[in-house]
C-alpha cells in the first residue's frame, strides 16, 4: 500500500526561531532602504553593490543559524508518510535538518545565477558574492533569488504537488503573498487541512481547516505528534 502524502508549506514564520531575522526590522543600512527596494530588477540594474551587500549579510547570517526543533520534527513524517515541503524560505534549514524533498519557491540564498542565462545556478560555497564574480558565460552572477515583480517559476510545479496532498499543512506564513498563498487552493476539497501561525485565522472559501495558533517551535510537533 503507497503511503499517505502530506504536503506541507512554509513560510518565514518556520525560520523565525532559528534566528533568521528578516532585515525588516534591523538597524544599520537597512534602516535607510524599504526591504522592497533591494529585491528587485530595478534595485539591481540601479545599484547592484547595494543588493549584493544587502544579500550577503543574509547569506552571513544564514552560515551561522541551524534548523530548530519545528525542521527537525517535520523529518519525522518521514516515517510514516511521502512528505514534500514547498517553502516560500530561500535559507537551506529544511534540507540541513534532514528532510528529503523540498521545493524552493522564491530561489535559495547559497546559490547564484548567471544573469545573461537563467539556468546556469552555481552553489556558493561562502557568504559573499563580489563584483566581478562571473559564470562561465563570462557575465555578472546575481543571488539566484526570485525578486518583487520577477515571475515564479517553481509555482507550477508547486500546484502539481499540491493537487496530489493527502493531508495539507501551512507553517508560519500569513497567507497573503501570492502567488504561494493560492496553493491550499489545489489541494483536494476534502482532505484534511492544518494552519499553524501565531496570528493563523481561518481562510476564506477553504474547508476541513483546523487553525493552530501557536509558533512553529510548538505548534509542529504537537501535530507532527499527532499524526504518527
């Protein structure tokens, strides 16, 4: 008998207790500068030094967190159940945690990307990306991150997983961003569907949603808990 798939979606609310600031709320030079105008086309062809020192210090900080107990328990599933996370989180803690299928939504922050051909991604083996970092095409690498106003490409792979959830789970998002917040959408009407965030309430035009408002450090494994 195939196992049971859960499909789980995460968002900044999972990373949240392993330390990973948002750079929203943070002093210094991004005090000077709206988060929106560093992740974005425009910022980059502006001022390229600028993002790059902004992703840097996110890819600094990424080298010096870990995954917390919620990546942990979400591998545990694994025992049991075909388990695919789909994460709005560009850091690496699920896959650092252990778990074995996970879809990036909005790119990953250890990797870069050509900027003259979008399929040539090279891992970053060190926080800083520098000018004049190039691929082999010979062009300027930029973070291999999905900016404000670029296309998402992984959304359609997303759905695919989605429509085929036995068991649908949202962690620590506020189910506003689109285009991950329609993806509950493609779930199946009737299977059982998990809402765990602090300020979760229910949404719209979804049912057999139970909302947990707890933090994902202990929200998750009290269902994890219950699910095994």
């Amino acid at each position: 008998m195939s196992r049971k798939r859960i499909v789980i979606l995460t968002g900044a609310g999972m990373s949240a207790e392993s330390g990973i600031s948002t750079f929203r709320d943070n002093d210094g030079l991004w005090k000077k500068h709206r988060f929106e105008d560093l992740a974005t086309p425009h910022a980059w062809a502006m001022n390229p030094e600028l993002v790059m020192e902004f992703y840097n210090a996110r890819r600094k900080q990424l080298f010096e967190v870990k995954p917390n107990a919620g990546h942990f328990v979400l591998v545990k599933l694994e025992e049991k159940y075909d388990v695919q996370i789909i994460t709005q989180n560009v850091d690496d803690l699920h896959e650092r945690s252990g778990s074995s299928n996970v879809l990036h939504l909005h790119g990953e922050l250890k990797k870069v990307r050509s900027t003259v051909d979008e399929s040539l991604v090279y891992e970053l083996d060190r926080w800083e990306l520098k000018m004049g970092d190039k691929c082999e095409k010979g062009s300027q690498l930029r973070p291999h991150i999905v900016w404000f106003g670029e296309a998402v490409p992984m959304i359609v792979p997303a759905a695919e997983i989605a429509a085929t959830a036995d068991i649908f789970i949202v962690i620590g998002t506020s189910m506003v961003v689109y285009p991950a917040a329609g993806l509950i959408g493609y779930a199946p009407h009737d299977i059982p569907k998990y809402y765990i965030d602090p300020k979760a309430s229910h949404v719209g035009g979804i049912s057999n949603l139970k909302v947990i408002q707890k933090k994902a450090g202990e929200g998750v494994p009290e269902l994890v808990e219950e699910l095994l």
